[in-house]
C-alpha cells in the first residue's frame, strides 16, 4: 500500500471546526485512511503554517470556454450567445476543445479544484483531458434541438445518450456521466418526452439549464401554462439524481417540488450577476432544505474558473437576494462548494475525514490578506483566493505541489491554448 502523509497543517473537519491534524491517504484507493495526530505513509505533503480544505467542487461549468474568456463581454444572455458565442463554438473543433479544456483544468488545479460537472461538445475530447489531469468529473454533451430538423435533432439527443452510455466510469471510475439536454427551450418537449425515459434506463442522471432568465421562463409559461419546473415535472425530469444549473427564477411552487424531489441546484452567482440574470434565492432554497451546490459557469460568462471568488460572490448576492446580511453566510457557502457540490453530483468528496474520497487542497495561511485568522472559514469566503492554494491532491494523487502542476506542462497548455483560440477567432470573423 502506498500511502501519502499532508502533515504540519490545520485541517478543516466535516462539521467546519479547524484542528491541527496529519491526514493520510492511501494513494491506491484513492481514499483518507485517517486524520489527526498520525505517522507514516511513503511520501509527505507539507502543510506547515496551512490549512487543509476538501478540494473544491465545481458543479457547473464548460471548462473548453476558456477560449472564449475576454471574447465578449457586456451583454445579456440572449444577444451575447447568439451574437458572440454561438458564432464562434460553430467553428470549435475537438482540438480546439482539448486545449480549452486543459487550460480550464489547470486553472482549476491552481485554485484548489478537485471535481468538476462539465457539459459541452466534443466530450471524449474533455474525458481525455480529465483523465489525465487526475481530477474527477461528471461529464455530458449539451444536446441542442432548436434550428435542426427531425432527423438532426434526435440525432443530436441519442448522441448525448451515447456519449454517457459509453464513459460512464471511464478513468478508473473518476469520469461518471450524465445525460445533458441543454435547457427547457434549447430542447423541444417531443424530444425530452422520447429521451428521458431512455436516459432512465441507461441508469444516468440528467443535467441542463433552467430558469436562468425570465426571457426563459415567459416562453414556457405562455406556451404551457405552468412554471418552468412543473413542465420538467411532467415530463418525467427533476428525479433525486438530477440537477439544475442556475434555477435564479424560482416561484415559491418550484422551490418546493425541488424540495419534494431532493433535485439538486448548481448555484452560479457570478455568471448570473455577469449577465444581469437575476439573483437566486439561495436562501430559500436552502431552507426548503434542497440541496445547493456551487460552480462559475463557462469562463466567457465569469470570466474565471476560481471557486474561491465564486463564494464570496455567492454569500455577497445571497445576502443581497433575501435583503439580509445574515443569509447565506460563510459555512453555508463552503458546505455549498464542498460536500454539497460533492452529492450533487455523487461523489463521496467534500469532506476531511476516514473513508472520504482523497480530494483536498492546502491552503498557504501565511499572508497579509489572511492576517489575522480569528476565523479560518470567513477567510475562506471573503478573504482567500485561488492563488493561495499551494498543494491540490485528488484521488490521493498530488497534481500540484508547491504551486507546480504535476500533470501539465502549464507553460504549453498555456501557449497552446493562446494559438488555438486566436485561430479560431480568426476562422469565426
Ligand atoms: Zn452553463
């Protein structure tokens, strides 16, 4: 057995208290064998004047839209993704998405990321690219309906199926799947009626947008005569295993059948402020006691993939959204990136403790803007930053150590990255 001692550090513990504690982790499973005062292990992490965090959870994203980051910017949903990303992601080809995707992971790896939920094109393309990158993900291909005819439309649909039949529990069981049908309007109803049964028995949870705008939600309401969510209900969506990105326009209905359904809500507050989409009512949804998870969306709508701004963009609007200051406070939103990220999307992560999956981050303390520490959890929200980060361990593998990404060459991903995007800006214009 090979075994991995983070020693030297303060540990967050499950119920958010801070301790100081070894953690080792049993490189083979993938898993922590035990946390406080232990020796041993093969090789050692030094956690000295650290505090070791689970590794963050980003529930919702399109990692390959680091291409796009600084494209456009200024507009809202509707005119920024017809006007300026569409356009382009028509030209995207599977290495433009190999190098976008790998530049996104990188970045995630040095903000402390362990875990990911990506939806895009070109999928085998992003599961190489997790693969060796040594994180964990659940990945989909966003199947889009409106614009194709009949026969492209289903093609489109049994593609995404496809995709999560065949990579589900791809790189050693780190890959899981999901069937991603884009949004409620991205998708017409005759498809989700046909699909979602078969993505039921494929054994896959499904994952999309919704209720991200009111230009969303209008369409629905007057087309069908009910919320957005009910129309989902009805058409055998919103399971316990299912997820939501966004979920900004919410009547109190909504929040309440997500509740009954314990179907899960990715949360994503910079993207939503970014676009003007609206302010979430994490609060309420947090009473009603669904569970809420965590991400930064693409980076062309964030414009960055670190988790770190992402909480403190989530408890600032939180408390802006129920006209509180007391709402969504600091342990809320590191649960919320942690293990409620983690369940969300199934993964046994987010937490610091025997058997969890081996998935942290360690956190350099030793910094004016973390001076002083009455209380390391309002740092994690308010003060820290990605770059803080100085160790990233995922299923027991060090992929950063010392601020170096052990998986990449950074540099090249970088360049690669810049060519690739440049190109195909070139291509679109
Ligand atoms: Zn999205």
């Amino acid at each position: 057995m090979s075994e991995l001692l983070v020693s030297g550090g303060q540990v967050l513990l499950p119920d958010l208290s801070v301790e100081r504690a070894d953690v080792l982790l049993d490189r083979d499973r993938g898993e922590i064998v035990d946390v406080g005062d232990v020796s041993g292990g093969d090789d050692e992490l030094d956690a000295g004047g650290g505090l070791v965090i689970p590794g963050l959870v980003n529930a919702h994203t399109h990692v390959a839209m680091t291409l796009l980051r600084g494209y456009a910017d200024d507009k809202p949903l509707d005119a920024w993704l017809q006007e300026d990303i569409w356009p382009v992601e028509a030209e995207l080809t599977a290495e433009d998405v190999r190098a976008g995707a790998t530049l996104g992971l990188v970045e995630m790896l040095k903000s402390g990321t362990t875990a990911l939920n990506d939806m895009y094109f070109f999928m085998p393309e992003v599961v190489d690219a997790v693969e060796e990158s040594g994180m964990r993900a659940r990945l989909g291909y966003g199947s889009i309906t409106v614009g194709r005819d009949d026969d492209a439309a289903r093609e489109e649909m049994r593609d995404g199926l496809a995709f999560a039949r065949e990579y589900d529990g791809a790189a050693d069981g780190r890959i899981r799947t999901a069937f991603m049908p884009h949004s409620l309007t991205t998708v017409g109803e005759a498809y989700y009626r046909e699909f979602v049964p078969e993505a039921r028995e494929a054994g896959v949870p499904i994952h999309l947008h919704a209720n991200e705008t009111t230009d969303e939600v209008d369409p629905i309401v007057d087309e069908h005569g009910v919320r957005p969510l009910k129309y989902a209900a009805d058409m055998g969506l919103l399971e316990s295993e299912d997820y939501l990105a966004h979920g900004v326009h919410l009547d109190d209905g909504e929040v309440d059948l997500l509740a009954e359904r314990s179907a899960g809500v990715v949360h994503c507050p910079a993207s939503n402020m970014k676009l003007a989409s609206g302010m979430a009512p994490v609060q309420d949804l947090l009473d009603a006691g669904v569970p809420v998870g965590l991400g930064t969306d693409g980076a062309a709508s964030n414009n960055d993939l670190d988790m770190f701004d992402e909480m403190r963009d989530a408890a600032m609007l939180g408390k802006l959204a129920a006209d509180d200051a007391s709402a969504v406070d600091a342990e809320t939103v590191v649960e919320m990136a942690t293990r409620g990220s983690a369940e969300i999307l199934g993964f046994d992560s987010g937490r610091i403790e025997p058997d969890a999956n081996a998935d942290l981050a360690v956190i350099d303390l030793d910094a004016p803007h973390l001076t002083p520490a009455h209380d390391l959890v309002s740092h994690l929200v308010y003060a820290a930053r990605g770059s803080d980060v100085r160790h990233t361990v995922a299923d027991g593998q060090v992929l950063m150590r010392n601020r170096e990404v052990t998986v990449f060459d950074e540099q090249g991903v970088r360049e690669r990255a810049s060519e690739r995007a440049q190109a195909l800006v070139e291509r679109t214009e």
